[in-house]
C-alpha cells in the first residue's frame, strides 16, 4: 500500500521535471530522477536563479536516490539522467528500471 508521495521537483518548483519519491509499506521507489532547464525562453537563456533552483533540484535528487530501493527513469529523463551520471551514480546501487527493462546499477557504465 502507498504510504506517501512526494514531488521532488517539478516545473512549478522551477525546473522541467517530474521527480517523485514513493514510499509503499516495504519499498522506496524513485520515479523519473532527473532536471532540466529551458535552454531558451522568449530569446533569453536560463536566469541565475534558474540555474541555482536546478542545482537544488539535482542535490534533492541525490539525496532522495540514496534512500531509494529502486529507481525508475523514463526515456524522457534518460538524456538529463546520464548527464548527470557519475554524480547520480555515487548514491546508487540499486535496480534501475528503464524502457528497456531492469538494470542492476555496479559501476559508472549503466548506458
């Protein structure tokens, strides 16, 4: 049964996500770990505290994959997922389940 969902990061907390943490009574469950910004927006690029807000996103991101049991990533997160994959990495040895099926995460080459 789930106990609680929680949204990481969405494009209301200021990045292009869908980052969800969910908590069942026996699993941890880190859907779509990623985040991104709009390269450009009515001819500007990313403000300051755009990027700032994506670096809070990111570390939020960590933080919640190393509690996880398991972690779900989406071809749509996938490009911001390996961007950020040695960092994402670290905090994780754990199953990853993408498209393609499910991936025990070991080393730096998950892709």
């Amino acid at each position: 049964m789930i106990r609680k969902i929680t949204p990481i990061a969405f494009d209301s907390f200021g990045v292009r996500s869908m980052a969800t943490f969910v908590e069942t009574d026996d699993l941890r469950i880190l859907i779509d770990p990623a985040a991104s910004l709009a390269p450009i927006r009515y001819g500007f690029g990313p403000h300051l505290l755009e990027r700032q807000r994506l670096d809070e996103a990111w570390e939020a991101i960590r933080q919640y994959a190393e509690t996880a049991d398991e972690l779900e990533v989406k071809v749509a997160t996938a490009a911001e997922f390996c961007g950020r994959k040695n960092e994402m990495l670290e905090a994780l040895r754990k199953k990853l389940y993408t498209k393609y099926g499910e991936a025990e995460v070991k080393g730096k080459n998950v892709y």
